[in-house]
C-alpha cells in the first residue's frame, strides 16, 4: 500500500480509516497495514509534519475533530464523514501553515483546573 499523507493523517489522528469507517488506529497496526515498521512509519510521518510531535504544536484540537468524526460513523452519516474527514485534513495543513509554535503546545491543557473554574 502506498504512503498516503492524509490517508496517514485521518486513520492515525481521527481514527478514519481509508473506507471512511471511524476505528481506533495506533502506529503499530497502521504500520503494518503500510508494511513497514512503526520507526518507519514514524519517520514518514515527521516528513509530512503529520506525526504526534508536530500535530500537538498546530492549534487544531484533534480530541474534538475525532470525537466528530466518531459521532458521524456512529449516526451512520458516512457520506457526511467523508466530507469532514476531507475538510478535516485542509483545516491541519492550513493550521499548520499558519499556527505551528514549537514553543506552544496546544495539547497541554490542565481540564483540572478548567473544571475547577465552572
């Protein structure tokens, strides 16, 4: 199977698969659906600047685009997951382009004290 960047992008951050079927993905068995080892496939990753290092320093939150994502498979709106999972991907490289600070992490988020807060 050849190395898709956004096939890469949407199965390993938002759990799309390349069927538009929302699954829970690691880099392991997506690694090896790619026949290659995790260390490569990271590194394949980090040349597209889709890997976990790069995506938590890009303000696109991935925690609310996956829960999306598994909210339209599990409605049964697949053509409207498809739709997302394409616009999902331009909204990253697009974010990416623009927002990525390696001196921010946009993952780094104490909910502790935002519930504290409510």
């Amino acid at each position: 199977m050849d190395f898709d960047p956004e096939k890469i992008f949407l199965a390993y951050c938002l759990g799309i698969d390349e069927n538009f079927r929302h699954r829970f993905t690691n880099l392991n068995s997506l690694a090896k659906k790619y026949n290659m080892s995790p260390e490569e496939l990271l590194d394949k990753m980090r040349e597209c600047r889709i890997d976990p290092a790069t995506v938590r320093h890009v303000d696109f939150n991935v925690a609310s685009r996956y829960a999306e994502a598994e909210e339209l498979a599990m409605e049964g709106r697949f053509e409207d997951l498809k739709s997302f999972a394409k616009k999902a991907y331009r909204d990253y490289l697009s974010a990416l382009s623009s927002t990525y600070d390696e001196k921010r992490d946009f993952e780094d988020v104490d909910y502790e004290k935002i519930l504290d807060d409510k």
